[in-house]
C-alpha cells in the first residue's frame, strides 16, 4: 500500500510561475512521476538550451513537498517517486487561478490506481510531443469544467479528450486490465453518446480512441466495438508508438 508523506516546514517560500504550472499539472493529472515534469514543464532552460538532468526538478521537488504543497509516495513496484497535490496545494493554486475552485479536493490515488494514472500521463507527453495532440483535457477537468449533460455518467467520461490536428475532439480511453463484457458495451454506448449529443455546447468529439495495455484487453475491446467502426479506433499502446513513429497518427 503506497504512503503518501509531506514534510513541514515554517521557512518562507517564493512562488515561481512554474510553481503553479506543476501544481496545475498535477491536480489535472492525479499524480506524475518526476520524468513527466522533466518532459512538460522543465524541458527548456531559460538560456534555451535543454536540459540534460532531472536533478534540479527533484529539487524543487523535495522543496515544494518540504512546504506542503505535494505529497509524494513510491511507485508500486517500482523506485520512482510520484507526485500528487496536496489540500495547500490546491488553496495556493486556487489564488493564483481563477479556474480552480478553493473547495477542489486533493486527490491521492490509490496503489492500484498509480499505474492507470501513470500511463495516461504517459499518454499525454507522448501525444502532445509528436503534434498529435493540440489541446488536452484529463478526466478530473471534464467533470469539473464541461457543462455535461445530464445523460452522461461515470461510463460516459473518457480518460481524456484531446484536439486533434484537424481541430476534432478525440475521446481517449485507457484500458490496462480485462474486464467483463458487459462493461465495455456500456462503455462504448455512453461513449458514442458523446459523439451523437457532445459533451458540451462547444466540445463534440469525433471519434473514440481505445489505447490497450495487453493484446488480450485489445481483441476483446476490438470485437465489441467492432459496430461502432469508423468512429471508434482500437490499438495496443505498442502499435500506437509504431505508428507515430511512422507519422500514421494524425486524427
């Protein structure tokens, strides 16, 4: 069971804009590793050159967790540190922001939740860096910031919406472990639901993009949603990466 810990400290400390950016991450995120940040937020120095070491992210790292600001824990089988905010956190955010609600709770995944939340971020930096992605919306901010209809339902929330280059939304769904069959044919009925009525008055997705874990989670998502085809996209994560890798990725 992971233990989520955060060290207090009474000495002052002196917000940077960047500070706010991880915190923001993290809160739409759930939780990040230290290479997520290194890859998103401290990519780039302010000399323009790139950066070759994550040990400055870890140090401010440690110095906003020194602050209460984020709690960190350790991977599930694994060594690196993960990252999600804190109570604090979200008041300092909140101040700054005019977006973010003082009364949005503090998430802390649980052990079995840190692999999905982890992969989907995965997901993000990926999509994102190859130009696949224009725009994202995680989960956490199509519950709190889409006007959402009132037909959609847990089952009807994607893991994320993303822009894609043709300026369509694309509903992402992230799938690790097999479930029953009867889940995914909710699933993919609520889904289409969005596609049919949209999410909101501005947001309509396009199309559904299934990313699966496992060739057994992909032949049986396959299968199922094979009626839906050509709205909706099945492929494992490998095949995914083959394909950007190839520019067969565009919408």
């Amino acid at each position: 069971m992971n233990t989520w810990q955060t060290l207090k400290t009474q000495n002052t400390l002196k917000i940077m804009p960047r500070d706010l950016k991880v915190l923001k991450l993290i809160l739409q995120q759930k939780a990040v590793n230290r290479q997520h940040l290194l890859q998103t937020l401290f990519q780039n120095r302010a000399d323009g050159l790139m950066r070759v070491s994550d040990i400055y992210v870890k140090r401010r790292l440690n110095i906003l967790a020194s602050h209460g600001l984020i709690l960190k824990t350790t991977e599930p089988y694994g060594r690196q540190k993960v990252y999600c905010i804190s109570r604090k956190g979200v008041g300092l955010l909140a101040e700054h922001d005019p977006n973010i609600s003082i009364n949005t709770k503090a998430y802390r995944p649980k052990a079995f939740e840190i692999a999905h939340t982890l992969k989907l971020m995965d997901l993000r930096v990926l999509l994102t860096q190859t130009g696949v992605a224009l725009d994202w919306i995680p989960e956490r901010f199509i519950r709190s910031t889409l006007n959402l209809p009132n037909f959609v339902d847990d089952q009807g929330i994607p893991d994320a919406l993303y822009l894609d280059t043709d300026s369509n939304w694309v509903a992402l769904e992230y799938e690790r472990a097999r479930k029953d069959k009867g889940r995914y044919e909710t699933k993919l009925s609520r889904l289409m639901d969005l596609i049919r009525n949209g999410a909101d008055s501005e947001i309509r997705p396009k199309k559904i993009l299934f990313i699966c874990e496992f060739d057994l989670v992909f032949r049986q998502i396959f299968s199922l949603a094979m009626p839906y085809f050509p709205f909706v996209e099945v492929m494992t994560f490998e095949e995914l990466n083959r394909k950007l890798l190839k520019g067969e990725v565009h919408s």
